[in-house]
C-alpha cells in the first residue's frame, strides 16, 4: 500500500491551499473531494470540499477563508484515478508538518494518469 507513497514540503500555509484547491479542480481526477480532519475529531464540523457535490467555492479566497475558519490539523483528499473510480490517490497536507503526503494504495504500478497527477504535483508544490 505505501510502495507509492511521495511527500512534498510546502510553506507558506496559504500556498498549500492553493495547491489543494487547484487540485480539486483537475480534470484528470474522478470524484475529488477534501475534508478537514482535526485531532479532537475524525471531521472537523463534516466541512467537505466536493467538485462534483457542488460544496467546492468559485474562489480560492472563499475556499481559504472556509478552511481557515475551520478548527483542522489535516486536509485529506480523495479521488479517483480513472474514470470507472476503481482506483484512488489519497492526498493528505499535515498543517504542523507543513508536508503534503500523496499516496496511490490500489496501484500495484502506476497508470499513465496516475504519473501525471504525480507530475502535477510535484510542479505546483515547486512553484511554493
């Protein structure tokens, strides 16, 4: 399951929300969505970020503002890779780490698709 586990450092807070937002937005995922998880709770208030829920704002600044608001310690997205939705990336950003962990756990290799969200990744976190 970890065998496609990578990790990016990303400072400031507000451009790894960037980073978040931009990526609930990419085509290439099927059914993303972002939660906000805290240590005194599983989900922090069942705030959910969802494109295809229509609960993603127009906006990064209303997004940030939601999620600042919000009491969380980790933002945990999920998503399919493909369009059946069989197989899942599991993006995590670690708010004390400052880290974003990306992890494929149904991918035994990598798809095409599943290299280049990979490769998006690893270009937006560079931009931070």
């Amino acid at each position: 399951m970890w065998n496609h586990l990578t990790q990016y450092s990303v400072k400031p807070e507000r451009r790894a929300l960037e980073v978040v937002y931009r990526y609930l937005q990419l085509g290439m995922l099927t059914n993303p969505e972002c939660n906000l998880a805290s240590n005194s709770s599983l989900i922090a208030g069942g705030t959910v970020f969802s494109r295809d829920k229509g609960t993603l704002p127009n906006d990064f600044d209303t997004f940030r503002r939601k999620v600042s608001s919000a009491d969380w310690d980790v933002l945990m997205c999920v998503a399919g890779t493909e369009s059946s939705d069989s197989r899942r990336v599991v993006l995590l950003y670690l708010r004390n780490e400052n880290l974003f962990t990306v992890n494929f756990p149904s991918a035994n290799t990598m798809s095409e698709n599943e290299n280049e969200i990979l490769k998006w990744l690893a270009r937006e976190v560079s931009h931070a």
